[in-house]
C-alpha cells in the first residue's frame, strides 16, 4: 500500500521536473494548467487504490 502511494509521489515529482525544467517554450498558464491536470490525476489515482485495498480487505474479512 505504501509502495504504492510512494510511486505515485514520485511519478507526480518527476513529471512536475520535466514539465518546469525541459519546457521552457509552453506558455506560463500551459504549464499551471498542466500542473493542475497531473495534480487532479494523482489524486483520482490514490483514492481508486485505496478504494481497492479497502475492497480486498473487507474481502478477506
């Protein structure tokens, strides 16, 4: 569970690297924008795993 939520960390910190540092040429609100999407994907991204992981627990049960 941790490892996941650790991967998506990191996968948001290097987009957001390569968004800031290698496109220089997008405009300022492209990239606020952009930011804004990867933000919103990540946090789509970590409730389904912990909806998911509370699925496979109350199956166990």
């Amino acid at each position: 569970m941790r490892t996941i939520n650790r991967i998506l960390t990191f996968t948001v910190c290097i987009m957001f690297i390569l968004l800031i540092g290698a496109s220089s040429t997008i405009r300022l609100e492209d990239k606020i924008l952009l930011i804004g999407l990867l933000l919103i994907c990540n946090v789509i991204a970590y409730f389904t795993v912990e909806y998911i992981y509370k699925r496979i627990d109350n199956k166990k049960k």
